[in-house]
C-alpha cells in the first residue's frame, strides 16, 4: 500500500472514530435526559471550553510545524545545490591535471544525490545511491587534499577549495536530519484523543435536540480529519500529494551546467 492510500485510511478511521464517539455522547445525553428531565448537567462549559481550547492549539502546533518543516526541507535543496555549486567553481584552484578527474567525480556526486531522493519508496534503491555519494565524498575529500598538498597550491587556494568541500558535505547531514524531523508521537497520539472526546462532547450536547443534527456532526469530523490529512502529508513530503519534488530541479540543472 503507498503512502497517500495508507493516509487517507488514516484519516477515515480517525473520521468513523468521531463518528461513533459523537453518537456515544449523544446517547450518554439521552440516557441522562431520561434520568434527569430538567435537562443536560449544568457548568460544563469549563470543561468543553478547556477540550476545544486545547484541541486548536495542538491542531495549530502540529500544522504550523508541519509546514514550516515542509519549507526548511524544500529550502535546503537551494542550500545544497549552493554548495555543490561553490565547491564545483573552486575546483579551477587546483592543478590542471587534477580537475578532469575531480569535475567527474562532481558529476557522478550529483547523480547519486539526485538519485536518492528521486523515488524515497524503494528503499534499496535509496539506500544505495546514499551509499555511493557517501563513498564518492571520501574520494573527493581524499583528493583534494592531496592536491592541495602540492607545492604549487597556495595555502589560501587550498583552504578555499577545502572549506567550499566541507559545506558540500556538511549540508547533506543537515537534509538527512531534515527529512527524519517530525513532531512527537505523543503530540499526535493527544490530538486524535482530542478529537474523539471533542466529538462525544459535541454528540452529548445535540442530544438536547429531538433529531440527529447530521450536518453538523459531519461538518466537524470532515474538516478534523481533512486537517490530520494534510498535516501528515506534508510531514512527508517525498511520498504525499504535497511534494517537494519541484525543488530538485535547482540540483538537475546544476547537473546540466557541469559540462
């Protein structure tokens, strides 16, 4: 099952679970009614008010970070294609006979870079092309030390090359974080609890009412499960239908300019 499918199964759980919890508080507020004929128990608003409170907060917590999260990953593309595209320029530093060897070893780099993050569902695949960029930034590393080491370099020219180098690599530990950065377990764990209690005490207090308020039942639990929808999606940019696919085409067309 893919990632969007596995989602909306998600989310439609979370829908038919506010459902039935609404319909539980809902029939709580019958039985109480017929316990009690002067109506539903008085001074509870503190209580709903203090669910409901609590429920926008972590909704805008959750959705906030979930988009600020989305625009960071999206971000570091432009930061990494900048890197690369430094260290690439700097290589005219180093001998002439060194670059030819260095600039293919640049053009393999970015492919497999490009390649890791091109179809995050297969796994083996990813891994492997993270393994080779991983392998080829030691040899890079390995030879530009090796260059600078000539007598030729200047120290200057040496520790540019070097430092342009280590941003490069630098900068793929800062996306390899990026993408595993998500909100607690538990943050989401309390939101659906919210939800469910929020909509039992939603179902207790239209039970007042002599018929089933449908619209309103399912006006709540729609637009609830529709945020939890998003929000998981875009915590996932690489497999959803809110990607980030768009901003690899700063490092796709870096790759065309390395001639």
């Amino acid at each position: 099952m893919d990632f969007t499918n596995s989602v909306l199964l998600i989310a439609l759980g979370l829908f038919i679970g506010m459902l039935l919890s609404a319909e539980i508080g809902r029939r709580f507020g019958l039985a109480t009614l017929r316990r009690n004929p002067e109506g539903l128990a008085k001074g509870i608003g503190a209580v709903e008010g203090a669910v409901y409170g609590l429920l926008g907060l972590i909704i805008a917590f959750t959705f906030s970070g979930a988009v600020s999260r989305f625009e960071h990953r999206r971000h570091l593309l432009t930061e990494e294609a900048n890197a690369i595209g430094t260290a690439w320029l700097r290589l005219d530093l180093l001998p002439k006979d060194v670059q030819p060897g260095m600039k293919e070893l640049f053009r393999r780099y970015l492919d497999d870079r490009i390649a890791a993050y091109r179809n995050v569902e297969d796994v083996a695949g990813t891994k492997a092309a993270m393994d080779r960029s991983i392998a080829l930034q030691g040899e890079i590393w390995a030879r530009s030390i090796a260059a600078v080491d000539r007598p030729e370099v200047a120290k200057q020219a040496g520790m540019v090359v070097l430092t342009s180098q280590n941003a490069m690599i630098d900068i793929t530990t800062t996306r390899t974080t990026a993408t595993r950065n998500h909100p607690p377990v538990v943050i989401l764990v309390l939101f659906f609890i919210l939800c469910f209690v929020g909509s039992m005490l939603a179902g207790y207090n239209m039970s007042a009412n002599k018929t089933r308020q449908w619209f309103h039942t399912l006006a709540y639990t729609t637009i609830l499960s529709l945020t939890v929808f998003v929000i998981l999606d875009l915590e996932f940019p690489r497999r959803g239908l809110v990607r980030v696919d768009n901003a690899d085409k700063v490092l796709v067309d870096l790759r065309q300019s390395m001639k």
